[in-house]
C-alpha cells in the first residue's frame, strides 16, 4: 500500500531512488549541450520520427504548441518528424503498444500503464524539473468561485469530473486520495455522478460551464496561482485567454506526484536515446520559447529519468485495477 511517506519524499526531489542512484544529468549542469546537428546512423533504423502527443487539449492548439519543437528536431537529426495528436491518451498508450510512434511526453499513470501494456517495452528519457529543483506537481480539484463550494465536505451530493482514465492527476491519485479519506469515489453515494470530461482543459470547461461542480487537473504547485502556478493546465488555459484563476476555487490540492516523462520504446537505437535525452536537457537553455510551449509554462529545465521513478505509480495501477475488478 502507498502512503504519505511516498509522496513527501518526491516533494524534496528524492524521487525514492537510493542516495547513490540519484546523479542523473540535468538541465542545470554546466556542461548540458545541444547534440551538433547531422544526419545519425540510426536514421537506418528511424527513418522516421513519430511523436505522440497527449489528449486533453484540442488539437489546433496542440499541434501549434509543438510546430517549432517539430521544425528543431528536423533541423538537428536531419529526419522528418511527424506528430500524431491522440483524442485521447488512451490513444498514445495503444500507439506504444503497437510500435506506432517512437516517442511521447506521458502523465505518470499513462506511462505506468504503457509500461505494464508492453511487458517492459517503452522507458523514460527525462523528466520536468519544477522551480524549487523537485520533480513533482499537484493535482487539484476545482469548482466555480459562485457555486458556494468552498471545501471537499460541501461536495457530498455534487457532480465531479474526471479528466481521463489515463490520467495520473485528472483521475488516478484523486481516485486514491478520496479512499485514503473514506470516500467513495463513484457516483453514490458521496458524489451524485461522476464522469469523464475529455481532457484536463475540457474537464475545467465543463466546470465553468456548469456540466459539473468540481474537476479534476494538473498544476505544478508552484508560483503565482492568480496566473494558474508556473506550469500545467490552469496555466495554459489563463495564458490562452479561456479561464481567469478569480472564477475557480481550488478546493483540494495533492500529495506530490512524480512528475511523467517522455518516452521511448525500449528497443529503439541506445543512441537515439542519448540523442533524444541531450535535445531535451539542452532545449530550455537553448530555445526556451519552445520548451516553454512544449511543457505548458516553465521550471529549470529536465532532469534524466529511470523507471525505478515510477514503480510507486506502478504499483498504484496494479491496485486500482485489483479494485477495479474486485468491483465488478
């Protein structure tokens, strides 16, 4: 069973690997630096870059978001890049598991279950480093200021979006975090109805909206929260014009969650890892613009990744799939 201890170790960075495990390059290091640019012998093997990206977001924006992450990673490996946006993150998982795309960005949970999926068969390159150093964000859960909500007691007998069953902060550690309080988190009898939003941004829509009285979403914990912190969804939505922070209040706020990583599949080229890994440390010194498109606002930079990051959140799929089943 996953506790406090867990998630308290990840807001100081630990990242629940051993002391000397934890030496993994960064962003912040002096000596981080764009690979040089030219074609690379694995292009024999990837003649092709194809790069999932997340639902939770319409795809106009998505694939806008990530137009100049797409045009430098073509001018530095010298191979076309192709973006393949899901409807939902379902859909990156499906497209690992079927050796469709080479590399995506994934939410814990997503990546969790990509893992299981494939026996083992995708691993992470880098993950997001927030201001304070840590590699860990919150999940929130948001109601409208007018709906006179003000704490999570008030929302027995209320509605309550999920964002995606794949989502780490939009569905699986809120799911977690309602039990550890005693609280069923399907509909009845603590909620009147529960469902799925789409999506993190779409989640936050059916709030304002009034489909639902609270939802669920991702946000870093950090930073001016009048602006919707320094990184995630709130973040994007204020920065797109679509969600003013005065409209909403946060009501429950998350343990720490392992920041998610961007993928590969296991049995790519290792130098195509290095390659992948160098661009993404070197990208927020390099080209900050993109790589503040790229992750939805800003911390320091990445740090390098190791699954043993992500057993924990492992560990908590295999649980709720038990429930799951122990349910039905």
């Amino acid at each position: 069973m996953l506790t406090r201890r867990h998630f308290a170790a990840l807001a100081a960075g630990a990242a629940l690997l051993p002391a000397a495990a934890i030496a993994q390059r960064r962003t912040l290091d002096a000596a981080t630096a764009m690979p040089p640019a030219g074609d690379r012998a694995w292009k024999a093997q990837i003649p092709q870059l194809r790069i999932g990206l997340l639902g939770g977001e319409n795809e106009s924006d998505r694939l806008g978001r990530f137009g100049a992450y797409r045009q430098l990673l073509e001018d530095t490996f010298k191979v076309p890049v192709r973006l393949f946006p899901a409807s939902d993150y379902a859909g990156v998982l499906q497209a690992f598991s079927a050796a469709q795309i080479e590399m995506s960005s994934l939410g814990a949970s997503g990546y969790a279950g990509a893992w299981l999926d494939t026996n083992g068969g995708i691993e992470p390159l880098v993950v997001p480093e927030e201001n304070d150093g840590s590699i860990a964000y919150v999940s929130v859960m948001v109601t409208r200021t007018d709906s006179g909500i003000t704490n999570l007691e008030q929302m027995r007998g209320k509605t309550l979006a999920w964002a995606d069953p794949n989502s780490t902060s939009g569905y699986l550690i809120p799911r977690f975090a309602l039990r550890r309080a005693g609280i069923n988190p399907e509909s009845g009898p603590y909620f009147s109805r529960t469902g799925f939003a789409g999506g993190h941004e779409q989640a936050v829509v059916a709030v304002l909206q009034r489909q639902y009285d609270a939802a669920v979403t991702w946000a870093s914990g950090q930073g001016d929260v009048a602006q919707g912190y320094s990184r995630g969804n709130l973040r994007a939505m204020v920065e797109k014009g679509m969600l003013n922070m005065s409209d909403i209040r946060i009501l429950w706020t998350s343990d720490p969650i392992p920041n998610g990583p961007l993928a590969v599949r296991t049995a790519l080229p290792a130098s195509f890892k290095e390659d992948m890994k160098l661009f993404h440390l070197a990208l927020p010194k390099t080209h900050p613009e993109i790589y503040q498109q790229v992750e939805r606002g800003g911390g320091t930079g990445y740090r390098e990744a190791t699954h043993a990051m992500f057993q924990m959140i492992v560990d908590l799929r295999r649980e709720e799939a038990t429930e799951r089943r122990r349910r039905s």
